[in-house]
C-alpha cells in the first residue's frame, strides 16, 4: 500500500487505501529508541542558546538544535513555545534535552529528527528563563496598536522573524507544534499569520478552561488541577530554571486526602495560601464570565494561511475537548483550509516518542498507534509543507484519520464526525435496561431509579490508590462502580451485530432532587463476555471476562444546564431536564458484547463534590452548606432520559 502524503489543495479525500500497520513494539524497545534517538542528537545536532528580543523588549529564552550540516543543506525550523521549559540550559557536552528526563526529546518524532528540521524550543514570557510577566492562556488582541500591545500572536511572530534571519541558516519555512499547553501556543501562533508559517500542528491544545483541564462542564477537576497548580502555579520572582516541588499527598491516597481537605475553601487555607494566582482567579470567576470567554482563542481562528493538523487521544482526560473544538472551529471559519484532524487511542500526550500507544490501562489498541501516526501521518505532513519544493503535487492526507476502539484499526473520513453517522437515541428503560426503543407509559409512582447520593463516602473514579487524575482511568474497569447503591446502571441485551458510534453523545437527562443542585455523570461502557481471554500484559489479578471498559464519560454541573453564564437552582422535587453533550468517541460495540450506561453524582476526587444546596460560589462554600440528598433518574414515556448517538 502507499504511504499516506498530502498537498496544500483544499480537495478532500475519500476514505484512501491506509498504509499497513506497524510492528508490535514494547514498551522496553520504545524506550530503547528513545535513548537511541538520543545519542544519534548528539552525534548529528548542536546545540545553541538565544535571548530573543520581542517588539517590547522582553528577551525569551530560546534553545535551538541544529543539524552539523546546516551550512551545507538549508533545513526548515521548527517550533515548540512551551511554558514547561525549554531546557535543560547550557552549552555543555550533556546538557542535552531528554538526558535528564524521558518525557523530553530534541524531537518526539523518531523518523522527523533522523530526517533533520532545525528543533527550537522557547521558554514563554514569564516562565522559566525568559523575561516578562506569565499569563495563563493569556487573551487574544483583535488589533495590536503599538510596541507594548503584545499577545502571544505578536512574541510568535518576533520569534520566527528573529530565527529566521539571526538564527541558524534555514530554508525559510517554519513548522510549529506543542502538546497540552504548548498546544495552546501553537494554536494561537497561528494567529501570528506569519508569511513563513506553512504548518501547525496543536496537539491536546488547551482551550477553554470551561470544558477542558481545570472544568468539564463547570465541574471542577479537583485532584488534576490542585496537583498541577501546586507546581506549576507558585509565582516566579526571577529567572530560574528550576520547576516548584510537587503536591505530597500521603500514602499516595488522593481519596482520603481530599476527604480530609474538605471544601474547595480549604485549598486556599491549608495549601495555596493565597499565592497561586490562578487558584484566586478560579475562586473569583465560579462562572462562564467575561474572564473566561476572553481566554478561549477559537473566536479568532479566522483568515489562517499555514495548514493544519489537529491531534488528539479518544483517552485524553485534560484536552479532549479542545482538541476536537479546535479542529471544528479551524473547519468553520477557513473554507479550503488545509486542515486535518488525527484522534488516537491514546491519553493525553500518548503518541510521544517514548510512548506506544498500544496499551491504554488493561485495554490492547493493537500494533503501535503511535509509531504508525509518527511514520505515516506526522513526518509526512510536516515533510511536505516544510521541505518539498511542490506540495500541492503531492498525494492528500485525509481529512480525518481516527482510530476505532473495539476493532482497533484506523478509518479515515473526508469528514468528521463522519456524513455517513446517523442518529438514533438510545433510551433508558425499567429494569436496568437501555436500547433504541422508547419506554411505555409508566405506572403511577413508577417510572424512575433514585439513589441517596451521600457526600460523606462519594463514589470513587478509579479502585486504583493514586494521589491524583491517573492516565488510564478513562479505561478502567467499572465494575467496581456498578456494585455501588449509589450507581445506576442500564444496559443492552447481548449485541448479535456490530454496533459502531462516531461522533459525540448528546445526554438529555430527566431528574429530580431532594436537594437544591447536583451533578450528574454519565459513563458510556464496553461489557466484554465472560469467556473473554486474559491478557498477560494487563495488571496483576486483572481479567477481561466481563470487564467493563469506559469507553466515554462526562461530568454537567447541574446548576449550569441552562447557561453556563447565569447558573440556576434546581427545585426540589421538580422533573428537571438537564442536558449536556458527551465528548466525541469512535467505538465498535462486537457481537457478544453489550453496550452499558452508567449513572452517578460524584466521581471523587477527580471532580470536587458538589454540595446538593444551591449556594453561589462552591468555591467558598461552608462544611455546613454539603448535605445528602436523594436523586432520580426518570425513564419513563412523558420523561425519558436518553442518549443521542451517532451510529455508523
């Protein structure tokens, strides 16, 4: 078969012939590569170090590896703005990126560095050792009126300008790309418009602190985000080139730590004391404001001239969201646009090259994802738009490249979600039970499930013992949970034909309370038979008959189920409709197996409890303000909860 390639032509492709997939690799050998890949840095690259002038005169700490032969062969450059620094610094013989670390690389892209780019990597205003003050995911300019109105659009633009003419010999092309928060940068560098841009690629890209990271749905994600600001969040008085100490939680039990901490009030008190701007800035703006409206960059993805190709992981549990909302807001607003989208098997950074991709938890995603993204989809693009003289000669990358769970193989869709998806609603029904058939009519006093939703032993995310949000918990099994009292849970009859969903899941939920607010989660799981085999390279004492494999799941602050801006209380005892979309998933459901929903308040730590009283702030909410409360769930033929999917 023919390796995947791509052209600058704004022409779709039609689900083309995928290359073969690539070899098992394990964990072991991605490792051993990675340390290869290493070495060969060292004996093929130099390094250099630049303190690059932006128009206000802030200097940004640059490192830059540079292929040996770059006086003879003119490379393209390309370009990493992090704020989780560039480092290590120096000039010494080892002061190389990844020595110190596995989660570093000159390039995290095997097959680009053996190809050669010159690799610059940029210490952000106010991070690490460049010069400034650091805002996080710092507002957007609609016009820049002089030297000192600066955004991270303008300190892109001065940096590709300075590389390109003061920096090592090039070929005046230049690449960027980041994951997570260098996602962020990397998205907005595309506003830069820079003539020289010819490609970007934000992967997991942070972009609406409402919905991804620090939220989902206004629920705040509690043992990610309080770890994560604790180290990353201190001020930085001075230049420096050391990272703050990390969150010690005891025992490495994140449950009982946050049981003990208590309410969100307490973060402050007991262990930001005030210091954590952010922190402040989350306390002061519980609500979708003007604040938070100000930091989401998708408004602004207009007029783009370097093409696009948006990554992400179907198991991302910080940047899911603006992955996808990326890509989407990049298609609306850029008609004939370049622009691509690749969702992966994997967590959040997944197919970086210390990582295979083919395990995510206990669930086997097949020959390496990873490997075969790096070879055939990644290098490609960027060896198109940054190196070959005539890209629109070149044969097209598809418009979407996804990963479907389940059958484990790569589709490709000259749109997504796919035009072919159609959808159908999935009911819920008496008995535990949830198909594609709408319920009867109800006796009375029937027609609902409720469970007493007890804040004082909320239910676990994961049986594991963690400090924080683990990786792979957006597999785990959920058996644990479904024993809960305080769990619905529905599912199909055994499935006799494949069952495909592509696309996200629109939940309408029907709900009732004895208290005044509430959350609701619901989890989308793969029920293998009970003669599935095991396999060795699960956990120890873990077997895959019966398994429960989360396959998608969400968290809506019910009290934001009418607008996101303007939060409202539930009245008690009132059938309530709360509806909120389910992030995108590509899944086949195989014969054998069943399709299960589950149906739950809390979700602890990984989101912070919700009192069940209204109150205006959870934020500041008082020990006395958390109460028990009593929930519903109604299926019933005048309220019927349900799922709109897309099936294929």
């Amino acid at each position: 078969m023919a390796l995947l390639t791509l052209a600058g032509a704004p022409a779709r492709a039609q689900t083309p012939a995928l290359p073969p997939d690539t070899v098992y690799v394990s964990e072991a050998a991605a490792q051993a590569r990675f340390l290869a890949d290493t070495l060969y840095a060292r004996a093929h690259y130099s390094k250099r170090e630049y303190r690059i002038p932006m128009r206000d005169g802030v200097k940004l700490h640059t490192v830059v590896y540079v292929p040996k032969d770059a006086d003879r062969v003119r490379y393209p450059i390309l370009l990493n703005r992090t704020p989780y620094s560039a480092g290590p610094y120096g000039l010494g013989p080892y002061a190389w990126r990844g020595v110190s670390s596995l989660v570093h690389s000159v390039s995290q892209n095997t097959f680009m560095l053996h190809e050669g780019y010159i690799f610059a990597f940029q210490d952000v205003r106010g991070t690490f050792m460049s010069e400034g003050v650091f805002e996080d995911v710092r507002p957007e300019k609609d016009q820049h009126r002089g030297k000192q109105d600066i955004d991270e659009s303008t300190d892109t633009f001065d940096t590709i300008e300075y590389l390109l003419k003061k920096g090592p010999k090039n070929n005046g092309r230049v690449g960027q790309w980041g994951i997570s928060y260098p996602g962020f940068y990397t998205t907005v560098g595309l506003l830069s418009r820079h003539p020289a841009l010819k490609a970007a690629s934000p992967q997991a890209p942070v972009t609406d602190w409402f919905w991804d990271d620090d939220h989902h749905n206004g629920a705040y994600f509690l043992a990610a985000g309080v770890d994560f600001w604790t180290h990353f969040g201190q001020p930085r008085p001075q230049l420096t080139a050391k990272w703050n100490e990390e969150l010690k939680v005891p025992g490495n039990d994140g449950y009982a730590f946050y049981q003990r901490l208590g309410p969100l009030k307490n973060v402050n008190a007991q262990l930001f004391h005030g210091q954590v701007k952010h922190w402040n800035d989350l306390v002061a703006h519980p609500n979708y404001d003007a604040f938070w409206q100000a930091r989401n960059p998708r408004p602004y993805l207009h007029d783009l001239k370097a093409a696009v190709l948006t990554v992400g992981g179907f198991n991302d549990a910080e940047d899911l969201f603006g992955t996808l909302h990326t890509y989407q807001a990049i298609e609306q607003q850029n008609p004939g646009l370049p622009n691509r989208l690749v969702m992966g098997p994997w967590v959040h950074g997944g197919w970086g090259s210390s990582r295979t991709g083919e395990m995510v938890g206990n669930v086997a995603y097949g020959p390496s994802p990873t490997r075969w993204y790096q070879q055939y989809v990644e290098a490609p693009f960027f060896k198109a738009y940054l190196k070959d003289a005539k890209p629109t000669a070149a044969a097209q990358l598809p418009e979407a490249i996804v990963f479907e769970g389940g059958t484990n193989q790569w589709r490709t869709f000259d749109a997504w979600p796919p035009k072919a998806a159609q959808e159908r609603t999935l009911y819920f029904q008496p008995g535990g039970k949830i198909g594609f058939e709408k319920p009867g009519a109800a006796p009375a006093g029937t027609g609902f499930d409720q469970f007493l939703s007890d804040l004082a032993h909320p239910v676990p995310y994961t049986e594991a013992t963690a400090p924080a949000m683990t990786r792979p918990y957006m597999t785990d099994d959920q058996r644990f949970a479904s024993r809960r009292p305080d769990v619905l849970t529905y599912q199909t009859d055994v499935l006799t034909q494949p069952l495909t969903l592509a696309g996200p899941i629109q939940a309408l939920l029907q709900v009732a309370t004895t208290g005044t607010d509430a959350d609701w989660v619901v989890k989308v799981i793969d029920v293998y038979p009970d003669n599935t085999p095991d396999d060795p390279r699960t956990a120890p004492g873990v077997h895959l008959g019966g398994y429960q494999q989360m396959v998608r799941s969400e968290v809506m602050r019910g009290r934001f189920r009418e607008s996101f801006s303007q939060p409202k209380p539930f009245v008690a005892g009132q059938v309530t409709p709360v509806p909120f979309t389910l992030q995108d998933l590509m899944h086949t459901f195989r014969p054998g197996h069943r399709l299960m929903v589950q149906v739950q308040s809390t979700w602890f730590p990984l989101v912070d409890r919700n009192p069940q009283q209204y109150v205006d702030n959870i934020f500041e909410a008082n020990e006395s303000d958390f109460q028990a409360a009593t929930h519903r769930l109604y299926h019933s033929l005048d309220h019927a909860s349900q799922l709109t999917v897309k099936v294929l």
